[in-house]
C-alpha cells in the first residue's frame, strides 16, 4: 500500500521514520523469534549477498519500509519483484560499460599499483617514500567460503600491523575485505583502496569508478551514490578497528569522516583523486542502520503472522514511500509506480502535484470533488479544491482576455 | 498554498488519459536548414559516438555514420573528422545566408552527450580534427544554458513547454514517452503505451538488454578479429553487423524527433514577440564565435573571475527576460504567474491626483484582487500588460478577508495611456523584457573596474588613518553635542 499524499523527493539527511514519530516504542522481540519472524518473512526467497551497494541503497530513500524490510530480509530486490509478481528482473547493467571499470581497474594495480602511486603522490596523499602494495585478492583468490574467509584474515593482519605503527604497512591495499553488522548480520564490504601514509596514523578508503572527472559536470547523482558507499565503507572499517582494539572512540578518530573517490579523467584511463568529507554521508547511514531493526519490527507487527514477501500480497502489505527519484535506483519501482497508479496515487503525476493534493488522498477524489460529483470531507479538502478552482478560474479569465 | 495551472492541467490531462495544452506562444522558430541530429555513445564511453545519424526538418535522414568501435583510435578519429566536417559544411552554409547554425536533438540526454565531447576534446592537441570538431560544438553547447537562445532546440523542452502529460516531469525526459502521450489513439492503455515507449532508447546510450545480447556479442567479433590481424572484407562485414544493430536505434531517435517537430510545426503557434530579438542576438552570437574561431581563442574550460561574472549576469538577465516575456505575451505564462502571486490581477478603485507641490502631483490608486497570496512587497514595480508604457511601485496593501487591496502609484505614463478608471480590470506584470539591461550591467561593471579597490592591487593598502588628538575633557564635547 503506497503511502499518500507523501510523496516528496527523499535526499541524504532526511530523517527515517524515528520510533517516536512513527508513533510510539516498536515492538520488542528475543533475537531467536526475530530470525525465526524473518524466515517466515521471507517464505521461499533465498537470502542474497548484500554488497556496499546495496546498503547504500536504503539513504537514498530512507522513509521506503519496504526496500528496508527487503534488505533486513538479505532478498535481492530484483529477485523480490519475480517471486511476487512474475516480473521478469531488470538487467542490472551493460557489460560494454562493465568491461570499461574492469579495465580501468587492472590498469590501477598493473605494476603494484604503479599508477595509484603516481595519483596518490600527486595529490599529496602519499610520500613519494611511501611504499607497499598489497592485493588482497591475489593472495587468496577464489569465491569459495576459504578463500574468503582467508582474505578477512589477511586484511585484519595489514590492519593490526598500521595500528602496531609498523613501518612496513603497505601504503595502498586492495580490495580488502571488511565486513559491518547490519541489523545483527554481517555484511562483507570490500573497499577498492585502503590508503595510508606512512606519517597517517590509519587507513582512508576508497572507491575505483570508471566515470569521467568532469569537475562540477560530473553527473551529481553517481557522485552521491558513491559517497554513500563511501560512508558504508567508513562504518565498515571503524567496525573492524573497533573489533581489534575494543575502543570504539579511538576507531572514529583513526577512520576520519573522508573518502577517496578515484575517476578517470576526460580522456584516456589515467586516474584523478578526489577526497572528499563525507560526514553527511555517514551520519546519514549511521542513523538508517541504527533504526532499521525498529522499523523492521514495527512492520513485523502490522502484517498478518502468515505473511510473506514471496507473495503479491505479503510485498503489498509492507509500506513503501514511492518519490520521483526511486526509479533512478529502485528495482521496484516500476512495480510500485504499477501500485500508485491503480489507487490514483498523486505521485505518479510528481512529487508538486502529491504536495498540492495534501490530505485529497486520490487523484479520481480530487477529479470528483472539482466536478461537484463528491463532497468535501473535510475543511482541509475544501481549500484544496478552491485553490484548484481559483486557478481554473484564472486560466479561464485569461483565455478570454486573449480571445 | 497557490493554485499552479500546471498542476491543474497535469490533473486534465490525468483525467482526459492524454497529453493537454500549455503556453500558447512559441519560444523559438525551426529554421529549415536546422541540423536534426540523433547520436549514440557507447554505453561507458559518455564521449563517443557510436553511431550518429543526421538530416533536415521534415526529410528522411539524410546521413548516417557507424563506427565498428569508438574506444579504437582509428574508428573514433575516423567518426570525429566526418562529424567535424559536417558541421563545418553547415557553418560555412550559414555564414554565407547571415544565418545561425541550429541543431535539434532529443533531449537534456543527448546535450550533455555533445557537452561531453566539447568539453573533453577542445584542447586535444595531438588530433586537431577531433579538436575542431570540438571547438565547433563548444557553440551549441555554450550557447545551451542561456535563456532565449535559438541553436539548439531540445525536442522534450519544447513538447513539454506546450504539451503537459499526465506523467510525472522526471518521465517528461523521455521523447518516445512524451510523444506517446500527445494524441494517443482513442480508448488505448496511455499507462501501457508510456511503459513500452519508455523502453525505446532516446537519450545517449543503448539499453543494458541490447549491450549484452545484440552489441555486446558483435563487438566482441570485431574485437577479435582486428587482434588477429583478419583480412580487410572478413573486418568490413562485422562492421556492417555492428551497423545494421546501431542504425535501427539511432534511426527510431531521428524519427522521434522528426515526429516531435512535426507536432508542433502543425500546431501553429503564435511566437513571442521576444523571439525576433533572440534571433537577432543569436545571429549576434554565432558571428562573435566564428571571429573568436577564426582567431584561435581557446574557449577555456573555467572562466576567470571577471569572465564568469560577466556570463552569470549575462545568463541572469537572460531568464529575467525570457520570464518576463513570457508573463506578458502568453496567456498560459500570465496565468501562471497571477496564480503564483508573482504578478497582480484584479480591479481598479479609487484612483485619485495628490499634489506633492506647486506643479508636482502624484497618482495613485488601488487594485482589489482576490489573489490568496501575493508575493509582493512595497517598492516593488509592475508594468501593465495592456500597455507598457504605464508602471507603478507599490506603496501599500492590505487584507480585508476575501480580498487584498494594494496601492499603487504611477511612474510612467501619467498621461499615455494614463491611470485606468474605477472598475477596470487591469493586470500587472513585475516587468517587460529590458534589450539594453545586459548591456547597462557590462557598462557598470567596466566603469567600477577602471579604479580597482586596494584589496585587488598589490601594494596598496592604506596606510594607518592619523589618528586625532585626544580631547582633554570628552564631557565637554558631549555636552556640546546636546
């Protein structure tokens, strides 16, 4: 059920439906019947991997309950939409466009990180004696649970060896591989870069992306998705530094509030550097994730005890928050946007038009209620029509006026 | 909260399930000899073009170039000096009619796709083909963000100035889904017909669908092949395999705009009357380019201080302009304005002669208006719609329930066409468009600069101010300021 008439653009600060707002205490449940919950939740969707990507996701459009409860749920949401409604899940990408990142990457880390040293050098975020370079990767390849496992076992080693100040911590480590609790699960994130100096007390990650650097053109909107995986990454290795020294404080003043966002420049594949503070960013997150299991609860309680997400009903029944922007990054958006139109949502006609309409739930209500073939319910209602009428009024003086 | 037509009409035409006219008044005029252009990059190469087709205002295309594969050296050179050569070709055209170049194209999409280009290759110096290419289209793209200007004209922006679909605006960036809206055939699904047009690429870039099943696959061939070194016609065939998937796209783009301009030729439009000198100031600009062209300038990427400042009040008083113009020709664009409180409509009271001295008299009177919300204040000047010559400032208002009641003094036009009378209806606009501001503004701006202030100068700083001596009885002097 779409929520109307709130249908305003969601950006990066906006606050997620608090406990307190949403009307009092979420619902209080052991860890085993919350999983338990889950799974029935969950019905036959499998559990995906979520990535930094994804987490990222839930800013973008913090007041959404349902991509939320689907991500709590580690169900892709492409995936979410097939099993309930038989849509036929979206290509996520063009691998033309895919091959250009990889290639853009292996020249990064061709020659130890040749070109990333020179980048980095350049900027002034490395010495020109910094040395070191590691590829978490090549040492334990393979997607396997081993391998895996063995990488995170590696990367806590390089990291423990900068906390110790060891003089030969690598300058620039790739694709480490972290991981952050989210709501009581972890989730692997794996930074392109970690980057330190050797006069840095810690580590900065990083993002390779094969976009152009085309200084204030370069598209706004991949900027900030980037920025918000910076964010997950940031929480991600203050988790992992919290976890080898057992001081939480000390993780936030050794992983400061910044993030390097590597692009490539006009031509050619020649990588720039741009650091950039993302303390919005983080703090954006760090309050997504922190109210996500009361939100999840919240929804929990609502739903019938038999509901679940494999079904059109059970994904219908978890409130969304559709805005213009959602199809920009949503996989369900096309199915929600199918939803709101079928009860006349005002948001299918923009977010201007949802604000216009206020408490006019509908677009056929406020059709009726301009037509006098309903009745205003309410004083709030009255206004609304008469600001449409008065502006009917006024297009109509002026078509005359102009013959 | 104001009404906004624009939401009333998205609300018809939500009801009627088509598209609904808006502004009544043409902004801009296709010239015959416009350059329709649709181009396709490759999906993560946001600077190439893959394939581009080009062509004429109700002709087929008349063009069509595809390279193999743009990241190549060879192909996108190949593809930049064909491209470079037709807009020359089309240059020298206008140059010799004291014609402006115009380019149609499909959408915000495929301007930041020629933005792109310009921007990347101006100052490619080891192709200078690519350069000029890019140097030619830095006209176009510079030219873009102004208001009023005329070279390039945006298929979605000007359907969608006079056409409001039942979509959300961020849709409205979709040709194929606006066109889709715009006279749909009677009882069809207009939801589904938006959903299938939407799967049509329009922009820049091929769908992730057609990348991977169809592009994908034939480039890769003629990768491979070139790597090996294959004979000439073994290469000339899959270059004609990538072609015969790219020229399908690119042709559906073409037509899509070929449709779009068909539309709004056919709807007759009567033009602002502003649009005589956006011509004349877009000839204007073409022919300060092409000097700046033939002279080398180098079309910086980042404006100095005084250089942006001069174009930020440039594009400034463009808008002013273009609002203005079209507050007070198009009926839609006044309507709009009276509804959003920014202009004032009502009926004339009490107009009424107070002498100020001897030969100096004033003249006021009031509007009564039913406008819930004014966004005016006192000092503000508006300007009649029905004759110019006549301005008022605001000198006061009030609220009497129901209705707003706000003085107004004359400036102008005391006596023609004079202070209308008690009962007349009457519509004021904030202003008509000012030609010369721009030009008062530069004049300003140049007087100021000829003594720059010791903050921009080395070396000049003031010295100490001498101080006074002290008084030796402060009070006494306090007592003789009393």
């Amino acid at each position: 059920m779409s929520q109307i008439g709130a249908g305003h653009d969601s950006q990066v600060g906006d606050e997620p439906p608090s406990e307190q707002a949403a009307g009092g205490q979420a619902p209080r449940m052991s860890e085993g019947d919350y999983r338990a919950r889950l799974q029935a939740l969950r019905g036959t969707a499998p559990v995906g991997r979520l990535n930094a990507r994804d987490i990222a996701q839930l800013a973008r459009n913090p007041q959404c309950d349902r991509v939320l409860t689907l991500r709590a749920l580690g169900v892709d949401l492409a995936d979410a939409g097939f099993r309930a409604f038989g849509d036929a899940p979206p290509e996520k990408e063009s691998q033309i466009a895919f091959g250009n990142g990889i290639m853009f990457e292996q020249g990064l880390i061709r020659d130890d990180g040749a070109r990333l040293f020179d980048m980095f050098c350049g900027a002034g975020g490395l010495l020109a004696s910094d040395t070191g370079f590691v590829n978490v990767e090549r040492l334990a390849p393979g997607a396997d649970p081993a391998s895996q496992s063995r990488r995170e076992v590696i990367t806590r080693q390089l990291l423990a060896r900068k906390l110790a100040g060891a003089a030969d911590a690598p300058a620039i480590i790739w694709h480490a591989r972290l991981t952050l609790t989210v709501d009581g699960n972890p989730v692997v994130i794996e930074p392109d870069v970690l980057s330190a100096s050797a006069r840095d007390a810690f580590y900065r990650p990083g993002e390779a992306k094969s976009y152009r650097d085309r200084g204030p053109r370069t598209n706004p909107s991949d900027i900030a998705t980037a920025s918000l995986q910076g964010a997950i990454e940031v929480l991600a290795l203050r988790e992992v530094v919290t976890s080898l020294t057992g001081d939480a404080v000390s993780a936030r003043t050794l992983v400061g509030d910044s993030f390097d966002l590597i692009l490539r420049r006009r031509i050619g594949n020649t990588p720039r550097l741009r650091t950039r503070v993302i303390r919005r960013e983080i703090a954006s997150m760090e309050r997504v994730l922190g109210h996500m299991r009361g939100r999840v609860l919240r929804v929990m309680a609502a739903l019938p005890s038999d509901a679940s997400v494999d079904t059109s009903a059970g994904h219908l029944a978890v409130p969304n928050h559709l805005t213009e922007g959602c199809r920009a990054h949503c996989a369900l958006a096309h199915r929600c946007e199918l939803a709101a139109r079928a009860v006349g949502d005002p948001i299918i006609l923009g977010s201007a038009m949802a604000d216009a309409m206020g408490v006019v739930g509908s677009l056929p209500r406020l059709i009726d209620l301009l037509h006098g073939r309903a009745v205003p319910a309410s004083p709030d209602e009255m206004r609304v029509v008469r600001t449409f009428r008065d502006a009917q009024g006024v297009l109509d003086q002026e078509v005359r006026r102009a013959g | 909260m104001q009404g906004d037509p624009m939401l009333l009409r998205r609300l018809e035409a939500y009801d009627a399930q088509r598209a609904v006219p808006s502004h009544t008044h043409a902004r801009v005029r296709i010239e015959p000899h416009a350059l329709v252009l649709a181009a396709l990059a490759l999906s993560g190469e946001d600077a190439s073009v893959h394939a581009i087709t080009m062509g004429w205002p109700g002709r087929p295309a008349a063009q069509l170039l595809v390279v193999p594969d743009p990241r190549k050296r060879d192909d996108a050179a190949e593809m930049f000096a064909w491209l470079g050569s037709s807009l020359e070709r089309y240059f020298a055209w206008c140059d010799t009619r004291g014609a402006f170049p115009q380019i149609v194209i499909t959408s915000d999409a495929a301007l930041r796709h020629l933005t792109n280009i310009a921007e990347d290759y101006r100052f490619l110096e080891q192709s200078a083909g690519v350069c000029e290419l890019a140097r030619r289209l830095t006209y176009f793209t510079d030219r873009a963000p102004e208001a009023g200007q005329q070279c390039v004209v945006v298929m979605t922006h000007v359907l969608t100035t006079h056409w409001v679909t039942p979509m959300q605006p961020i849709q409205e960036q979709h040709l194929a889904a606006v066109l889709a809206c715009i006279d749909p055939p009677s009882g069809c699904d207009l939801a589904a017909r938006i959903d299938a047009a939407e799967q049509i690429p329009m922009g820049a870039t091929t769908d992730p669908v057609f990348d991977n099943t169809i592009l994908g696959p034939r480039l890769r061939t003629y990768d491979a092949a070139r790597r090996r070194g294959d004979a000439p016609e073994v290469l000339a065939a899959h270059r004609h395999e990538v072609e015969a998937a790219l020229a399908p796209v690119v042709g559906r783009m073409y037509e899509a705009i070929q449709d779009g301009l068909g539309r709004f030729v056919a709807a007759h439009y009567p033009e602002l009357l502003s649009l005589e000198v956006w011509r004349e100031q877009e000839l204007s600009a073409y022919q300060r380019f092409r000097v700046a062209l033939q002279q080398g300038v180098r079309f910086p990427l980042h404006d100095r201080a005084k250089q942006a400042a001069l174009r930020l009040l440039g594009r400034e008083d463009a808008a002013q302009n273009e609002t203005a113009a079209v507050e007070c020709e198009d009926t839609f664009g006044r309507a709009r304005s009276i509804c959003l409180g920014e202009s004032l409509a009502g009926m004339v009271e009490n107009p009424r002669v107070v002498r100020r001295g001897p030969r100096a008299v004033d003249t006021f009177f009031d509007v009564v208006t039913s406008q819930r919300a004014l966004a005016l204040r006192e000092r503000d000047t508006f300007v009649l719609t029905s004759d110019h010559r006549l301005t008022v400032v605001v000198t006061g208002y009030a609220n009497d329930g129901a209705r707003n009641q706000v003085t107004l003094r004359v400036l102008t036009g005391m006596r023609a066409p004079g202070a209308p009378t008690t009962g007349t209806s009457v519509t004021f606009v904030r202003a008509r468009p000012d030609w010369y501001r721009a030009g008062r503004q530069r004049h300003a701006v140049h007087e100021r600069l000829q003594t720059m202030p010791w903050t921009h100068v080395p070396g000049t700083r003031p010295g100490e101010y001498p101080r006074g001596v002290a008084p030796a009885n402060p009070l006494a002097v306090l007592e003789v300021l009393r």
